[in-house]
C-alpha cells in the first residue's frame, strides 16, 4: 500500500473517530435531558427509561467501533493496515475503502459471523 492510500485512510479513519465521539458526546447530554423534566406519570417515565437505555445501547456500539478504529491506525503504523488478522492474506480495497477499520478480510469474517 502507497503513502497515499494511507494517509486517505488514516484521515477516513480520523473522520470517522471525530463523528463518534461527537455522536457520544450527543447521547450523553440527551440522557441527561431526558432525566430532567417536569411531573411525570408511569407512562412518560416508562418511555424516559426506554428512550434512555435505546441511547446507551446505540453508544456501546458506538464505543466498540472506535476501539476499532484505534486500532486500524496502530496497523496503519505498524504495516500491518490492509492485511487480515486471521489469514493474512491482502483485505479488498473496495472492503477498506467502505469499512477502513475493519481487522478481517470479507472470507474470514464471514467465517467469524458463522462462528467458524
């Protein structure tokens, strides 16, 4: 992989990082909001409750995803960037090009979603 190729993806995974941490950002002040109110029955506070815990899900998955990108930018340091985690084998440049952090290429986590 060229200098060129890395540095698009080191600043899409970048980009991608800033988003996410915006977005966390967002969740936790309207989880908060949401907390402050005025007199409420058990139907808004039951709605407050799901509201709130859908926004912390939707942040776990958010978290695991950076996690994911900061460590596509340590392969990106090491060489190791593009190659998969199990085989070893090149990852598809159209894969990375849609999803820079991914550790696996598309064989193996298909494998991986089967639980092979």
């Amino acid at each position: 992989m060229n200098k060129k190729d890395k540095e698009r993806y080191r600043k899409k995974l970048l980009d991608r990082k800033k988003e996410i941490v915006v977005q966390l950002s967002e969740f936790h002040s309207e989880s908060r909001e949401i907390e402050t109110g005025i007199a409420m029955d058990v139907g808004d506070k039951a709605e407050i409750s799901y509201t709130k815990e859908f926004l912390l899900s939707l942040s776990d998955v958010e978290r695991a995803q950076l996690g994911m990108i900061d460590q596509a930018l340590k392969r990106l340091d090491s060489e190791e960037f593009g190659l998969c985690e199990d085989c070893g084998k090149s990852i598809a440049k159209k894969r990375l090009d849609v999803i820079p952090w991914t550790p696996h290429c598309i064989t193996c986590q298909k494998k991986e979603e089967r639980g092979y």
